[in-house]
C-alpha cells in the first residue's frame, strides 16, 4: 500500500490522521480511495468531473505528477505520495 503523507491544513479532514495508506497500481487510484473514504479531503482534491485541482500538487519523491504520468503514475508498496497545498499571499 502506498503512503500519502498529509500536511497539517487537510488534517482537519482527515480526523487528525498525518498519514494513510491506500492499495492501488497507479497515483490516481490512490488518491480516489484516500479521497472516498475522506470525501471533504476528496473535495479539495478533484472537481465535480473528478479532475485534479490547480492548486493541489501531487509528489512522489521529488517530484511532481504533472511531470511524471499525472494519475497515471505507477505506485508501489514502498511509493510515498505527497500531498502539498498551494500557498498564495498578498
């Protein structure tokens, strides 16, 4: 099962939990399971179409998805998925 590492702003939507693990062969499955058993998480991941928001990326390792395959980016029992939050200010 991969791992999603969740930052202290979702954990709210996540009963406090700071990591979760979820089986699948691919980011996106992943995250579809994260986001059905954590739907206000799930919210803030995919839109109404189940596509993924902006202003959430996505890394494995050091690297973002949108650089990799997107959701389809192969996952594995030792994958860690990183969810980072964009910040903007004023």
């Amino acid at each position: 099962m991969a791992v999603i590492l969740i930052p202290e702003l979702y954990r709210k939507f996540t009963f406090n939990e700071s990591e979760c693990r979820f089986g699948g062969d691919t980011v996106g499955i992943v995250l579809k399971r994260f986001a059905a058993e954590y739907p206000e998480m799930g919210r803030r991941l995919f839109d109404d179409k189940g596509s993924m928001r902006s202003y959430v990326h996505v890394f494995i390792g050091k690297r973002d998805i949108k650089t990799m395959q997107e959701l389809r980016t192969p996952v594995d029992d030792h994958t860690v998925v990183k969810l980072i939050p964009a910040i903007a200010g004023g």
